[in-house]
C-alpha cells in the first residue's frame, strides 16, 4: 500500500529533474531552471514536514502500551 510519504518520497526527484528538463525545454536557462526545479521541490518536503506532519510514530507507541517494553540485558 503506498502512502503519503511513499509519495513525497517519489515526487522529490520527479519534481527537481522533471521541472528543471521541462523549463531547460522551453527555453530556459540550465542556471534558471534548478533552482526553479529545487524551489519545487523543498514546497512538497516543507508540505510533509509542516502542513501534513508525520504523527504515526507516537499514535504507534500509545496504542502498543499494553506490551511491556523490551530489555535487551
């Protein structure tokens, strides 16, 4: 099953090379079209990280509370 962050992690480059090889065709610059193509792509990881934050670490950890928790000695 593929999730959100499966997704993030897909688009990161799509959007960086895909953007940046779409803008070079169209006439711009390789010099203009990275940074362009990385602003793109620093928007979807900002997305995952501030708008849709990642909150299944801690929702794992209290619905797993009844297990004690295991000692390695």
């Amino acid at each position: 099953m593929t999730g959100y962050y499966d997704i993030v992690l897909g688009l990161i480059p799509v959007a960086l090379l895909g953007i940046t090889a779409a803008l070079t065709f169209v006439g711009i610059s390789l010099t203009a079209a990275v940074p362009i193509g990385a602003l793109a792509s620093m928007a979807i990881i900002g997305h995952a990280m501030f708008v849709n934050t990642p909150t299944g670490a801690s929702e794992d950890v209290q619905s797993n509370s009844a297990r004690p928790p295991f000692n390695a000695d």
